[in-house]
C-alpha cells in the first residue's frame, strides 16, 4: 500500500453513508465470516458524529442480521475524534491527522488493537486484532463512500 492520505478534519470527512465489507477470522479455529452492510455518520447535538451500522453478517454459513451504535465525539484537535459505544463508555481515541493512527481497546481480559489507514478521500479500512484467554480474531473492514 502507497502512502497515507491525511485527515485535517475527522468529523467532517466521516460524515455520509459508507458502504463496509468487513471480513472477519478466528485465527484458533481458522473459521472465518463476513459482514456486508452500510455505516451512517450524522450530526449529533454534541458537536460530533453519531455511526450507525447495519447490514448481514455471515459466520459458518448462517447468515443474521447485525447492527451497532457508535458516538465519534470532538478530539483535542480537529483531525481527532473520541471514539464512544452508543451507552458513552470510551472506546478509543482517533487522530487520522496524518492518515493512519493505532488505537488501543483493552476489554475484560482481551486487547483490541485497531490500526486505521485512510487511503483517499472515499477510502479507509480498519484492522482489528483481538487477543485474548478466549479470542484470537482478525477483523478487517473496508469502507467506500457512498454517493
């Protein structure tokens, strides 16, 4: 992958529709699944963004409905966003300032280690990397704007 595209300001460049295929492997098991779906940033009161995703997700061949609320609050600087779960607990931070930024999520006893890239200004992906007594998982998903 070539270089990274820089954010100078994170709410605005999230906000729209976004079309996310997210490919998603346990690592112990080798099983692996997909979501396909579609992610909504729009305003909140709080200044900042509230994302909203829906769409099927496919493990071991079952395909089920799947939805999940996030609220991307105003960072420090405009380039920076607080990464909330729908409930306010924090989640993590996000400077995509220079186009690629790592954030940390500790859960219970697992580390979620998320690395995001902005690719152009219609393109970023997520990896996640789930480690833990219970998970060794691998999620990547890609976002495209939409419209």
């Amino acid at each position: 992958m070539g270089g990274f595209w820089p954010v100078p300001d994170v709410l605005t460049y999230l906000a729209g529709s976004w079309r996310v295929e997210r490919f998603v492997r346990d690592l112990a098991s080798g099983e692996a699944g997909e979501f396909s779906g579609t992610t909504v940033f729009g305003r909140i009161d709080e200044g900042g963004l509230l994302h909203q995703e829906s769409g099927t997700f496919t493990w071991q061949g079952v395909a089920r409905p799947a939805e999940r609320t996030l609220r991307f609050l105003p960072g420090a600087t405009q380039g920076a966003a607080d990464v909330r779960f729908a409930d306010g607990r924090p989640f993590h931070d996000l400077d995509l300032s220079s186009g690629r930024h790592i954030a940390d999520h500790p859960c219970s006893a697992d580390l979620y280690r998320g690395e995001f890239t902005v690719r152009d200004a219609d393109h970023w992906r997520t990896v996640w990397r789930v480690r833990g007594p219970a998970k060794d998982l691998v999620l990547t998903t890609d976002y495209a704007r939409e419209g």
